[in-house]
C-alpha cells in the first residue's frame, strides 16, 4: 500500500510542476488559480512522501519519489508545453526509469 502511496506523491509532484508551467503563461485571476494549484499539489505530495516515508527506507521512498516526479516533468514538458523530445533527453530519462524500477526490485 505504501508504494502505491508513494506513486500518488510522485505523481502529485508531476501535478505541482504543470501548475507551475502554467502559471508563467497567465496573467491575473487565472495565474492564482494555478498557484492555488501548485500549493495543493505541493501539499498533498509532502504528506503523501511523509505517510510513504512511515514503513518504507528514506533512502529507497525519496529517489523513487523525485524520480517519479522528474520523469513526469520531462513528458508533461514535452507533451504539453512543447519541449524538444532529443534522443539524448529521451535516453537519460529511460536510464532514471530503469533506476527507479532497480531500487523497488532491491527494497524490502
């Protein structure tokens, strides 16, 4: 249960980064509502990590998390806010995910 936790944190950090992008392309009411956003997402993605934290080792929950949420950026940046998708970028990313899987197959 802890991991799937863990995923919904990471997943949360994905969230905060795209309110983030957003909010620098608006202006006004618009920009608050996604701040408001990212503060949620920020929140709801520590507590998450923390809760996470409880049963799983720091040291496997927090690169998984950061992993989860960097490999998210990365596509939510590609996908949605038209970042170049190199085969470097895309070799890189494929070498963190294979990381991540590699600490969850080593965990407890």
């Amino acid at each position: 249960m802890n991991w799937l936790i863990l995923i919904v944190a990471g997943l949360c950090e994905v969230g905060f980064t795209f309110c983030l992008g957003r909010a620098k392309l608006v202006t006004g009411t618009e920009w608050w509502l996604w701040i408001g956003g990212f503060v949620i997402f920020s929140v709801a993605s520590m507590v998450l990590l923390a809760k996470a934290t409880e049963t799983l080792p720091i040291g496997t929950a927090y690169p998984v998390w950061t992993g989860i949420g960097a490999v998210g950026t990365v596509l939510v940046g590609i996908f949605f806010f038209n970042e170049p998708a190199t085969f470097w970028r895309l070799f890189f990313i494929t070498t963190l995910i294979t990381s991540i899987i590699g600490l969850k197959m080593i965990s407890a």
